[in-house]
C-alpha cells in the first residue's frame, strides 16, 4: 500500500479519482477487489499496483508464506476472471491485455479503452 497518511473512503476516492466516471461501477470495481481481498481498498492510490494490494502480510513462517501465495494467486485468478467477463461485455478485451494498476481495473471495469498501450 503506498504510504498515505489519511485513510479515504471509498466515496472520497471516487470524488479525487474517478469523478469522470459512473459512481456506481466504481463502486463496484472497488467492491469486486475488497471481496475478493478481504480487506478495505481505501487509502490506496490509483497508482498503486494490483499485485500489492491484493499480496498476503509478510511472514516469517514459511507454512503461512505458502499459503499466502497460493491466496493470492487465488485472488488475482477471481479478479482476472471476473474483470475478463466484464470487458467482454463491454467487447473492450483486446484493448486491455495487462491490468497492472487500480486506476487500470477501476477504469476497465467501467468499460473505458485503455489510455496506454498495455
């Protein structure tokens, strides 16, 4: 996570970051990347890359480390797939080949071209 000294919710977030986009499939970007994370997205930057926040703490047991791994591959799988699904709606998936950022999901998620070349 990167180092943020106040912690937004969601709808602060929305309002700094995404105020061009529909609140309510921001909300559920946010909402798809908590669930599958178990833990609150607020506080991260758009920037901020998919694979930290989604990683496991870090352990010193290498019992829970492995774990962690195969969790988070699991998270990244259900992100992956339900982020797949969505952009085949939108009929955008070849316009998205790396979803690297929460900017990059939020954005996706509401159906926009990326920005970049991905």
């Amino acid at each position: 996570m990167s180092d943020v000294s106040v912690t937004r919710t969601r709808n602060e977030m929305i309002q700094l970051f995404w105020p061009d986009l529909p609140e309510a499939d921001v909300l559920e970007a946010l909402q798809i990347i908590e669930d599958a994370c178990e833990r609150s997205v607020a506080g991260h930057l758009p920037s901020d890359r998919l694979d930290d926040i989604t990683k496991s703490p870090d352990t010193r047991n290498p019992l829970r480390w492995v774990s962690g791994q195969v969790g988070q591959g699991d998270i990244q799988f259900e992100l992956s797939r339900a982020l797949t699904k969505r952009l085949k709606h939108y009929n955008i998936a070849a316009a998205w080949k790396r979803v690297q950022t929460l900017d990059e999901f939020v954005r996706a998620w509401c159906g926009q071209q990326p920005t970049r070349v991905t």
